[in-house]
C-alpha cells in the first residue's frame, strides 16, 4: 500500500511520516520511507544523528533509473523518450518491494528499524531551470513499476502545501494522510487537497496533530467533519527525540492514532485496475499538454500491472 503524507509546512507531516513508518516497521511488517519533501529531513526524523547518509538520491540518477524501469518494453525506445508518467507495459522492468534488484540495492539505506529513499534536495545547479517535480519524477516512475502487496507499506513524505496536484504523483497512492494543526491555515490546505482528491476520487484523510484541548479538537470537527480520521496530542516524547534525547515510548493516545492510520489503510484492498486507468490518464494529459502527441504510444492498451504481471 502506498501512504502519502502532505500537509502546510510546519504542520508536522515529515514528523508523522517517521513515526508511522517506525510504528509499520516494529510490528515486522515491510516498509519503505521515502523523502520526497524539497526539506529533506526525514532521515533526521527517524532518528538518523551525524554525518549525512551515503543515499544515492532518486532525482540525481533519473536517467539510470529510467534506462532500467524500460526494460525491454518496445513501446519506449530510449531513456530520452521515457518521461515521469510513462506507465509500465510489457517488457517493462517491474519491482517488489525492497526486492533484490540494482535499484533498491543502489538506492535503500536503513534509518534504524526503517529502510530509507531519498529524492534529494534542489540544489544550486537547478535554480532557474529545473523545478523540484523533475526530482519527484523519479519517485513517481518508481511507484508506477512497483508491484506491492497487502500489508506491504511504501510511506512518502511529500512537499509541502497543495504542490503535490502538480504532477500526476498524486495519483499513485492508496491513502493520502492530510496533517492540520487546528488552526485556519492549518486546514485551508484541507481544503485545497479536499477540492482536487475528490475531482479524481483519491482517499483522503485528515490527522489533526498538536492537540492541546477540546477546544482544538473541536475546532478541527466542525472545519473538517468526517475526514478527520484521528489526531495526536502534544508530544513530549516527539519533542525529545527531535532534540536527540529519545527515552521510553510514545505516549498512549499517540500510539492508539498510529493504529488507526494502519487500519484505515489496510481497510480497502487495492483496486489495480482503477490506480493503472489514473496513471494512464496522467501520461495521456502530459502528452496533450506539452510533452508530445507520440507519447500517447508508450500506453500497452492491453496491460495493466499487479500481481498476475510477475508471473
């Protein structure tokens, strides 16, 4: 299952991405973190102190990546000709998750309990010229050739504010956790996310986060209504761990609402059909708009990836 979390800078996403991704991982079940935030932090987060990983970045070896996921599919004929919404067919190189290929085995570090991803940062060589949607190309390609099963998590933790609708990377998850603290700019970006989820029938739900009162719960109730899913009180715990003292276990209620985030996501088996239709018509609005007609050639009517396409 793939989990996305968005929300306004500073309303904690990044913080909720590592402690979910910590809570799937010490139950023993598979999971991938990836940094797809322009602010990347999520290494730090899950608990990562001292000199910077070794993580080859997704958005630095686009090319490579690219070269890799085409496979043999005759429908791309060149890493050139492959663009982020380029939709697997047959052919195509398709990955399990954390499987035993070069892309995992170049681009995976683990953070403690948790393996890791990392777009990379926007860096001086990209000002004025490129924008950070290049770089989350390659977490979109990589979604788009992955093969995930139940009880199988990839967790993203996506830029900041509505950006995310810019690019069809929005399309690829199964959930799309909304983090608002109960304030009105915490949840005018509920609003925007609300708007375009349900113009194309993504799940959507709301964690309010830093919680103080009834007050604030109340608040995020009547701004929000039923896509508030749960939420978590302050943390003192979050606190020391962010400043590098991390002692005991997160505080109950907190642990309650990260079961409610699993269980919302591993309450609606995945509809393969339905995620490849959206990916689809992603690259056929790319195409259109200003990426070339002849890219509408790369779709394989006659496919669609899940489980049966590894057999």
């Amino acid at each position: 299952m793939r989990i996305a979390f968005v929300g306004k800078g500073g309303s904690g996403k990044t913080t909720l991405s590592a402690l979910f991704s910590r809570h799937l991982a010490r139950s023993g079940a598979p999971v991938l973190a990836v940094d797809g935030d322009i602010n990347q932090h999520l290494a730090e987060a899950l608990g990562h102190d001292g000199p910077p990983l070794d993580t080859p970045p997704l958005g630095a070896h686009l090319a490579e990546i690219k070269d890799f996921l085409r496979g043999t599919n005759p429908r791309i004929a060149s890493p050139e000709a492959m663009i982020k919404t380029t939709p697997p067919g047959r052919g195509s190189r398709l990955l399990t998750l954390l499987g035993d290929d070069e892309l995992h085995a170049r681009h995976v570090r683990r953070v403690g309990d948790v393996p890791l991803m990392v777009t990379g940062e926007f860096d001086e060589s990209d000002l004025g010229v490129a924008c950070y949607h290049s770089k989350l190309g390659a977490v979109e390609l990589y979604l788009g050739h992955l093969v995930d099963g139940p009880g199988e998590y990839v967790v993203v933790d996506m830029t900041a504010g509505a950006d995310a609708f810019a690019s069809g990377l929005f399309a690829r998850f199964d959930m799309t956790f909304l983090v608002a603290e109960p304030t009105r700019k915490g949840v005018s970006v509920y609003r925007q996310y609300r708007d375009h989820a349900r113009e194309f029938g993504i799940r959507i739900g709301v964690i309010g986060n830093k919680v103080t009162g009834e007050d604030d719960l109340l608040f995020l109730k009547e701004e929000v209504g039923d896509d508030l899913l749960t939420h978590l009180v302050q943390s003192s715990w979050v606190r020391a761990a962010e400043q590098g003292r991390e002692q005991g276990e997160l505080e109950p209620h907190n642990r309650h609402a990260l079961n409610v985030l699993r269980e919302t996501v591993d309450s609606r088996p995945r509809d393969w059909t339905a995620l490849h239709r959206h990916a689809v018509e992603f690259h056929l609005r790319n195409a259109r708009a200003w990426a070339g007609e002849d890219l509408a050639s790369q779709v394989d009517p006659d496919f669609v990836p899940g489980p049966a396409s590894l057999l």
